[in-house]
C-alpha cells in the first residue's frame, strides 16, 4: 500500500535527526515477519460478505502493537496516531486518509486475539522462526519471575479485588498481583516459555513448565535452590538429569572460614551471574521500554496473553537491534 505524502509527512522525512520513536518503529517494521504472523490470524478475522468492509488484517495488527509496545488504552493510541506522524508513517497512513482505526475496531481486533488464545500461537511462530535462522540456541535455559502489580483497591464498579491476583511479600514490601515465569535460551538470550500465576505461588513451583526437552543445564537466583528434590523434578527421568546451577546464598559464602574457598566459590557465582543475567534484559525490556509494570485486565488468562505478545516483541527488538529480519 503506497503512502500518500503531505507536506508535514515531506518535512518529517526531511528532518535532520530522527527521534527514538521513528528509529525504533524503522527497526521493528524491517524486522517482523508480517505475513507469517497474518496468516496465524486470518482463519479468526472477520470475513463479512455484506456490510462495511473489515480493515486490513496487518493494519490492525500494526496498531494492536503499537499499544503493546507504547501501552496505551485503546483510544489512547487511536489519539497517538493522529498525533504522531511516526506512527503514521508505520501504520501506511497519511494525513489525507480517513482509515485510522477507531478505538471499537481495535478493541473487536483485540478480542480475537484473546478470545482465541492467538497470543500463545503468534509467540511460538516467532520463536520457530528464530529456530530456522539458527538464532535460537538449546541445551541450557535460565528461570526467573518477576511480579506484575494490580490494583489493590476496592473502589472499582465491582466493589472487591480481582480474585486471582494475590498478596506476597517480598523483602520487607508486600506486593499484590501475578507472576510472570520466563525459560529464557541461556545462549542467546531468548524468551522461549512463558506462563503466568498468581504473586503467591512460589517460583520454584512452576521451574519444571519452563524447562525444553532438550535442555541439559538450567541456571536460577537463589530461590530456586533445593529444587532438584522436589517431587515433580525426581519423578520425570530428563529433569533428574539436568545440571543445575543455581546461585548460592551470599551468606554462606561469608560463612566459609577459609579464603581460598570462599575466593573459589565468589569466582564460581560471578560465572554463574554473568549467564544468569540475560533473564534480566528481557525484563528490562517488558517493564522499562514496553512499560508493562501493571496489569492490564482482570485474570491470569487475558493478562497472559498479554505476556505472550510482549515477550514475542521482546524477542523481535533484540533481533531488531542486531540487524536480523524474521521474514
């Protein structure tokens, strides 16, 4: 679809220096594999013969990830489009059209993609993608979670807290929401299994969902420690078998008396820590450029759709920033 140029969409192009925004959606455009992730939707979009027609199944798509990765509402990004001459430029609009989705359409758009658990099937497209350019590697995984906050207030139109988010306490802080659990390839850096559950289920209870048939070691912080006894893991013959390389706790290290034992196992951890840390870039991304602090939904289910797409772009903008294309 050719854009129609105005003179503000001439003047933009023109500009000396790009911005972050206009940087970011030139690398995330060049890198996504739009027909690969059109054709896992098509089957579930509207294909009315009479009536109005439908809107461009990638158009949606396209304004669908601007609000995942900028988390705007849905008229909060109908508005940035008009606004922003970017996200013009990346949706193929221009100021003489009048196709800019409105916030119901897009809010239609989404429904398909939750009613139909498309976020799941869009992320492992993605990753089987990644797994024919050879970018995603196997043999080791690292697990990690992190909480996602919710509203703990009552003043809402249903008078109570949602149900499946709950309180934990972290530190010497109470926090109340879900969990989001991560397998991520502990050589590329890669997210490759996601799952979500309430703030009070321990990380060590959900490991073995995050751990691929192949995988030979695993690393994880020290919460993770004592998990190779659990029931779940001595049960299943590939999970006994794995590596584990989970972090000490610093105040046994301190406890050792003799110095070349405890220099020997400081330098073991720092090893172990410089692996463990690229769990932390994908974090860093969902909460920090994606902006995915809070919970947008009530539930587990709509929320964790929600983490299948972010991680799936988390995965994309890394590749994005290495000059890789999916297509």
């Amino acid at each position: 679809m050719e854009r129609q140029l105005t003179f503000s969409a001439v003047e933009h192009e023109s500009a000396k220096r790009k911005t972050r925004r206009d940087t970011f959606l030139e690398q995330m455009d060049k890198s996504i594999p739009w027909e690969a992730l059109c054709k896992v939707i098509e089957p579930w979009y509207f294909k009315n013969k009479t009536g109005r027609p439908a809107k461009g199944l990638e158009r949606m798509l396209r304004m669908y990830l601007l609000q995942i990765w900028f988390s705007l509402s849905d008229e909060g990004v109908e508005d940035a489009i008009y606004d922003s001459l970017a996200m013009q430029k990346f949706m193929r609009i221009s100021e003489l059209d009048s196709e800019v989705p409105d916030a119901t359409t897009l809010l239609k758009f989404r429904r398909i993609i939750e009613n139909n658990k498309l976020g799941a099937k869009l992320f492992k497209t993605i990753n089987s993608i990644l797994e024919e350019q050879g970018k995603m590697m196997h043999g080791g995984t690292i697990v990690d979670a992190t909480i996602i906050n919710a509203p703990c207030s009552t003043k809402n139109e249903w008078g109570e807290r949602d149900e499946a988010m709950h309180a934990v306490k972290k530190g010497n802080q109470w926090y109340f929401g879900m969990k989001a659990h991560i397998g991520v390839d502990a050589g590329s850096g890669l997210v490759h299994t996601v799952t979500a559950t309430s703030a009070n289920v321990h990380d060590i209870a959900e490991a073995h969902h995050l751990i691929r048939e192949d995988d030979e070691v695993v690393y994880g912080d020290a919460g993770y420690r004592g998990i190779e006894k659990r029931d779940e893991i001595e049960r299943d013959e590939h999970l006994k078998g794995v590596e584990w390389r989970i972090a000490k706790r610093p105040g046994k290290i301190k406890e050792m008396k003799q110095a070349f034992h405890r220099w020997c196992d400081v330098k073991e951890e720092y090893l172990k820590a410089k692996v463990r840390s690229k769990v932390e870039h994908a974090f860093h991304i969902m909460k920090c450029i994606f902006g995915f602090r809070k919970v947008c939904y009530r539930g587990i289910e709509k929320n964790l759709n929600r983490l299948f797409m972010l991680f799936s772009q988390v995965n994309v903008l890394k590749m994005a920033r290495a000059g890789v294309c999916l297509r």
